[in-house]
C-alpha cells in the first residue's frame, strides 16, 4: 500500500469510527488493512491516539 493510499484508508477508518459500531477487526477488513493490529498502529503513527481513545471522544 502506498502512503497517499495508506492515508485514505486511515480517513475511512476515522469515519467508520465515528459514524458506525464495527469492531475495530471488520473497520481494518472493509478499509484495506491486513488485520487490526496493521490498523491499530497507523492509526497511533498518524493521528498520535488510539483507535479505541478516537471513538470514545469522538464516536
């Protein structure tokens, strides 16, 4: 996965984080990444919060 494209799935993850119950599990499958873990640590590299911290301030 490229960066540009690494970023785009992470926005979607953010969305579905917000706007949707999904584990974090069926949030990484239907936005490209191999697993939640794969998922867990982009999101922290990137937006410097967890997953789990995001949906709670945010969800």
């Amino acid at each position: 996965m490229s960066e540009i494209q690494g970023v785009a799935h992470l926005y979607k993850a953010k969305s579905h984080l917000e706007l949707s119950g999904k584990s974090l599990d069926e949030i990484a499958r239907v936005t490209g990444f191999a697993n939640a873990d794969s998922l867990r640590r982009s999101f922290l590299r990137t937006f410097k919060v967890s997953p789990k911290y995001y949906r709670q301030r945010n969800g």
